[in-house]
C-alpha cells in the first residue's frame, strides 16, 4: 500500500522533517494578479562575465592544481563530486510508520536531462529491500498455459533483448498535495518518479514460449521480497509493450529497484511494476478480486471510487527554479526547466506561465522525445527580479491537457490520494526564494 499522508501534523513539522527553508505560509492562496516584467532571452544572450584579471580563481593558483590526484585504481565504482552531496534521495518519516514498508524521493532539482541516475531513483517497497543472489533466482510462468516453465536468469539472458526508455511513477505521487500546497520542494511534491533505459526480454515473448490459453486473460505479477507483492495485469497490456528488465540504464538492476529482475509495465502505474519479480500466472480473472478490498482505488466524493485507473495521465513540473532550486545569481538571464511525461506517448507541447496562469509561452522541449518517457523542457528568460508565479502545463500526442487542481478537484473531489496530476505553482519571490503555493 501506499503512503498515506498524516493530516494531524502541522505545517512547521513537515518543514522540520523535510528540513526545508521556506517562508510559513504555503498553505496561502496567492492571486494570480502578480506583475511580470519578464523578457523572453534574446538569442546568443549570456550571463556577464567577470574581467579575467579581478577573479582569484584565475589569478591564483589553486589547490587541485599543486597536488597528484587519485590513480585510477582508486575508484573501482565511481560516486559523485563531494561537492553534490545535496543531490540524494530523501524520505519524509512522518509519512510512513516504518521505513521498511515507506518511500523515498528523487531529487529532481538536482538533475537535467531525461535519464535518472541509477542511484537516485526513488524507491518504493512494502517488505524493505530484497538482497537477491541471482544464480538462485527463478521465474517461473503457469497457470492457464500450455507448458509451465521455469526460467533461470541465464535462460532469461538468452532470449533477443529490448532497449527501452520508460518513466515509472508511483499513483501517490502528488497525493499529498490534493487538498492544497503542502510539501516544499518538488522532490517531496513530485518525487515519486524516475526515468532510466531498460534492458530485458518483452513480456509477451516468454508468455509465446509458455503458449496462454484461449481463457487467459489475465496476468499475476509476484515478487519475492518479504511483501510478495502481486498485480494483476491485464492480458492485452502483457502481450504489448511489457518488458521482463535485468538492466537500467545499462548496469545490472539495483537491489532497491527489484534485482535481478524486475517488470516493466510502459505508462501505467508504479505498483504493477512487480520487483524481484518471480512467478507470473495467467488467469481468467484479477488478483484484485480475490482479495477483501481492492488497493489503489481513488475514492471520489460521492463515496464511489474509480479502480482500475492504470495509466499515469499527462504531468509537468518546473524542477528549477523550486524551493529546493532557489534563483541565487539575481536578475538577468534565467534558465526555468523542468519535466513532463504522459503515460499516453510522447509530450507534444510544455506551455510555461510566470503569472500564475494567465499568460502561456510554449517551452522548448530539448532532448530525446520518446513515448512514456520524460521529457526535459526549458524557457530562457530575462529575469527583472520580480515576484513570479511559475508554473508548467504538458500536453500530450493524444491532446490530453494538464488541467489545473482546481479543475481536478471539481471532477474529483478532494478524497483521492492517487493520480493528481494537477499543475504545480511555484512563488518565486524577489530574492529569489521559491514556495510551494496555489492560485486561485
Ligand atoms: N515486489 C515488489 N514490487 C514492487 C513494490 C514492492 O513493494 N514489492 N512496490 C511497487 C510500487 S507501489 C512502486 S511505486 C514501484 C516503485 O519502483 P521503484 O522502487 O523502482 O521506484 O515498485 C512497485 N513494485
Ligand atoms: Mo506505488
């Protein structure tokens, strides 16, 4: 299950266990009535340099320069500059009651691009983290099959391998913040989600090899961790873009994202993403309705609730400027980036505001644009230091809008937990601080 937020705390402890630095009133509702006099960047325009001759960092020599570094047999596997240390996952303890069943989140403002480095995708797991030796490790297929089998992971290497490129984001991401602007930082707000390139075999050529019956229609994923975690998927979405992955981004699975491996279900929702994964059986109807209560439903304010809401839905979020990327070089030219991805396909068009939604410009989208992958996007500005209200609407290959959270809640009401995927506003004020706010 999912974290559930605690709406007993305050506003001061989630600063304190967050240990962010923001002003004390997220929770206040701005108009959108702030002035904007803000430039698009002119092409070729440059941050102002300092004469060469006024800067000590050139005209002195400096410590790295007098001293013989590290041979390369130093660094058998290879970590970031001490200088990064800021760019970790974090978790927020109140959120959980133990940080064996929890989440933790990636840094997204510490990063660029549309790739997540291995290390710093978020992990989610229900029972810790499973410590797997590989050669003891099956999978095994049955259920409404011709031929039950059992794979070992070399069997498993031996079939032709997929590269692909997929984000995979956790249905509680956001779900803190329907009710209103809560966490500071879009880490916390928006965290829940990572991108890397998998390597593995397509869920329907082992499903080919086991030969499904005429009456399967569904797929049970199991894990082996402590939680055995188990999701149905169904039978038309197995045979069409799942992957069976032992590879991200090129390496080897980590222990925290399902070594040795993992299922890759492109577009839809994190928890059927089974880690550690070990049996899938084909069957005539979901796991879900043979338990007592079904997981991951979004209860509606007429006490109904929508299940089955698989797919992630078009989403943005401006990672820098945030509250955790604060503006610290003044006015002048001013990088806003951020991220959009769709469980739908490709992005089609990110639209940034600086006024809280009234006036648009159209991002440039920069980098690979691939389908159910993030995208990087960026607006070049000519910043003027004045209040800002920033914030990122995607729109999809399918046309699918962003919508606002006040449009969300008007469809959904403020019960759900899962799949808010309501634009984010960022107040950007005239020091170049950044709190997590709402307009109204
Ligand atoms: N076996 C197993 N698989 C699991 C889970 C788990 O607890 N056990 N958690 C799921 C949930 S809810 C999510 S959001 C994703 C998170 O994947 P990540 O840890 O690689 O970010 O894994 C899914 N797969
Ligand atoms: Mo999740």
């Amino acid at each position: 299950m999912p974290p559930k937020p605690d709406r007993t705390r305050t506003q001061d402890a989630v600063k304190s266990d967050t240990e962010m630095s923001a002003g004390p009133s997220r929770r206040q509702l701005l108009s959108a009535g702030l002035a904007t006099g803000v430039g698009v960047a002119a092409a070729g325009m440059a941050p102002k340099a300092v004469a060469a001759t006024a800067d000590p960092a050139i005209t002195t020599i400096q410590d790295w320069n007098k001293y013989l570094g590290d041979g390369v047999d130093a660094r058998p596997y290879g970590v970031p500059s001490p200088y990064e240390k800021e760019a970790v996952r974090r978790n927020v303890a109140w959120l959980t009651a133990d940080p064996k069943s929890s989440v933790n989140f990636t840094p997204l403002h510490e990063l660029d691009g549309i790739i997540t480095p291995n290390g710093l995708c978020f992990e989610r797991h229900h029972g810790g983290i499973a410590e797997y030796d590989p050669a003891e490790h099956r999978l095994m297929i049955n259920g409404l099959v011709e031929t039950p089998l059992v794979f070992t992971m070399e069997d498993i290497k031996r079939f032709p391998r997929e590269n692909k490129v997929y984000f995979l984001e956790c249905a509680a991401n956001s779900g803190m913040e329907w009710r209103g602007a809560q966490l500071n930082g879009c880490q916390f707000t928006h965290g829940m989600v990572h991108c890397v390139m998998y390597t593995g075999v397509s869920l329907r050529r082992l499903l080919e090899e086991a030969g499904v019956r005429t009456n399967g229609k569904w797929v049970l994923a199991e894990g082996a961790d402590a939680s055995a975690m188990t999701r149905s998927i169904p039978l038309e979405k197995a045979l069409d873009d799942c992957l069976v992955a032992y590879r991200m981004n090129g390496e080897a699975l980590r222990p925290e994202q399902g070594y040795p491996l993992r299922l890759v279900v492109p577009g839809w929702e994190g928890n059927m993403w089974v880690k550690w994964l070990r049996r899938l059986e084909v069957g005539d109807q979901p796991w879900h309705q043979r338990e007592e209560t079904s997981k991951y439903t979004d209860l509606l304010e007429n006490g109904k609730a929508r299940r089955f809401t698989w797919v992630m839905d078009v989403k943005s979020v401006i990672t820098s400027p945030s509250p955790q990327a604060p503006i610290t070089h003044g006015r002048g030219p001013l990088v806003i980036s951020g991220i959009a991805w769709s469980g739908n396909g490709t992005i089609k068009r990110v639209d940034v505001s600086v006024d809280g939604g009234k006036n648009w410009r159209t991002a440039r989208i920069d980098g690979p644009s691939l389908p159910k992958a993030l995208h990087r996007f960026y607006l070049d500005l000519d910043w003027d230091g004045s209040e800002l209200l920033i914030q990122s609407r995607a729109i999809d290959e399918r046309g699918f809008i962003q919508p606002t959270k006040d449009e969300l809640r008007a469809a959904r009401g403020e019960n759900s937990i899962y799949h808010n995927n309501g634009i984010q506003t960022w107040y950007v004020k005239a020091d170049g601080t950044v709190e997590n706010v709402e307009v109204s």
